[in-house]
C-alpha cells in the first residue's frame, strides 16, 4: 500500500470488452502483473468506482490510474543480523524485529528484511517476487515483529503461495488490545480495502465486493487486565493490517497502534518507551514443507519489551 497521493493519470475506453488489468497495462505502459495491484491496491477507477481486475471495460468508460512512486529497487546484500529460527535448502524462516521493513520500498531502499536475506543466502532466493522482493512470500508490517518464512527456489515459493491461498498455511499472532473482551473467543468476518479517505489506512468496508476483499480474523483471550486484554490471534486470509483493521473495528484497538486508535490511553503515554510501534508479534507458522511434504511448526518467543509490558500489566491487576 503507498502511503502518498499521486495525480492519476486518465484514460477513455474507445473499444467494449477489453479487460481492465490488460488496459491499465498498455496505457499506462506498465506490465500486466504491476496493473494487477495497482487495481488490487485501489488505485484504479472505473468512472470513479473501484472495479476487479478481470472487468470488462464499455465504450466511454473513465479510467482512472494512480501510479504510486517507483517501487522497483535494485535491493543489494547487507550484512545486517538475522534471527533465522529455521532454515534448510530450500527455505528459511526468520524472527523479525520491530522497525524492520520486509523488502525495498519509496523511504525504504536499505536495512531490509531482503537486503540482509540476500547477504545471508547468497542467491539462493526465489526469483518469483522480483529484483526488490526475491524470495518474500508473505510480509508483516514494519512495526509488527515476528515469523515470515523466505523461499529459496521457484519451487517452494510456489508451494508456499499457494499454501497461503488455500489457508492450509497458518499464522499465530500474540496480541495486547485496548478494553476487555466480552467473550473469552470469537472471529472478526468482515471484508478490508483501502480506506476511502486515507490512504495511509486500511478499513473494513461492505456493501461492494470490488471494494475490498474477504478478511477473517480468529481471537481468543489468554490474559485479562484492567484495561487491556493479551489475547492470541488466527489469520484465515492475510489482508494488509488485517489484525489492526480488525480489531480496531470491534472495538478493541492494538495498544499502542495510533494508526488506527491505540495510544491514547494513560498507561500508554506512561510506558511509551516499552511500546514500539503496535503490541503484535507473530509468534508461529505452521504450514508444510514445500518439498519433503512434513508438517511444520516454527515459534518466536515475544520479544523483550512485550514481555516488559505484560509484566507491569499483571502487577497492576
């Protein structure tokens, strides 16, 4: 998701039945894969509405094209130190820390989670993800800690993609959250696109399928404290802040997530130097080994300072 405004550029439809990611490709002369986000990410209308990729354009039709700043870098090796948890031929799973981005981005072109993957592996990393994404699967957000699992061939980047789609790949998330759930469990079934007035944010937004996708959150309370509750969260899909979005929907923001309504509280303004960037670590991955078939399960402890804050939370109950 970029997080700054661009003119877009428009275009008329002089022909029907053309599909819209083919359009935006030749207009706006970038491949066909980069149309496709560019439409994913919602920065293509269709006579002012968001559409799906596969639309077919009418005669007339206004198309609009937001094209973010060039997000293609040519990422290099960087000896920056890596918490790899597993590793073997063909994969490599690595704890990562809070502030660290996954892969190049505008604002962002070294100290990445790629430039210190591609130091470590060589080139032995997949080729699928591109020059600034080599090997990236999955990503989490820079302020989010914890598991993301790299691939080292084509072979199991495609495994493991495809592991993702069909949600036979799961990911575990240790969460603190503003307020005290009612229920000890539940699930958070509502759809995330871009939000419609920032686009910094992500939102849940019903009413158009072509608005946003489909998003499943499972949570269940493991610790209660007066205030705020330490809980543990399942993906079913992996929207873009999913977890943030919907928890900040029902209620129950992440503390210390501003973005999207944690860090007003006063035991969050007193503890600030405990509280980098959102209370959310992804603590395990259980998915199959793209090659031998073996079920796997990785786990990262919580880092320091979520362990600091659970403590001073527990001595406060």
């Amino acid at each position: 998701m970029n997080n700054d405004i661009f003119e877009p550029l428009a275009y008329t439809a002089d022909t029907a039945g053309e599909r819209l990611d083919s359009f935006v490709a030749s207009r706006a002369d970038v491949t066909r894969s980069r149309a496709q986000k560019l439409i994913e990410d919602g920065d293509v209308t269709v006579n002012g509405k968001p559409a799906a990729k596969n639309c077919k354009l009418k005669a007339g039709d206004t198309v609009e094209v937001v094209i973010p700043e060039n997000e293609e870098y040519d990422a290099l090796p960087e000896n920056i130190p890596l918490d790899v948890r597993y590793e073997d031929e063909h994969i490599i799973i690595v704890n990562k820390p809070v502030g660290m981005v996954v892969h190049p981005a505008p604002g962002h072109s070294s100290g990445t989670l790629v430039n210190a993957l591609m130091y470590h592996c060589g080139d032995s990393l997949s080729g699928i993800g591109g020059v600034n994404r080599p090997g990236i699967v999955h990503r989490i957000d820079r302020d989010t800690s914890g598991l993301i699992c790299a691939a080292k061939n084509d072979e199991a980047h495609l495994s493991l993609a495809a592991q993702l789609k069909d949600h036979t790949m799961h990911r575990e998330y240790r969460m603190i959250t503003v307020g005290g759930f009612k229920e000890d469990n539940g699930t958070v079934d509502a759809p995330i696109g871009r939000h419609p007035v920032d686009r910094k944010k992500m939102a849940v937004i019903k009413g158009s399928e072509k608005k946003a996708r489909d998003a499943v959150t499972h949570w269940t309370v493991l610790e209660r404290f007066s205030g705020f509750t330490y809980a543990k969260a399942v993906l079913e899909t992996g929207r873009t802040h999913q977890i943030r979005v919907h928890m900040s929907y029902i209620g129950h923001p992440l503390m210390g997530d501003t973005l999207y309504g944690g860090g007003h509280t006063i035991f969050e303004k007193h503890n600030a130097p405990l509280i980098d960037g959102q209370m959310l670590h992804a603590t395990a991955l259980i998915l199959v080994h793209p090659i031998t078939g073996e079920k796997m399960r990785v786990e990262a402890d919580l880092p320091e300072n979520f362990t600091a804050v659970l403590e001073k939370l527990r001595r406060m109950n």
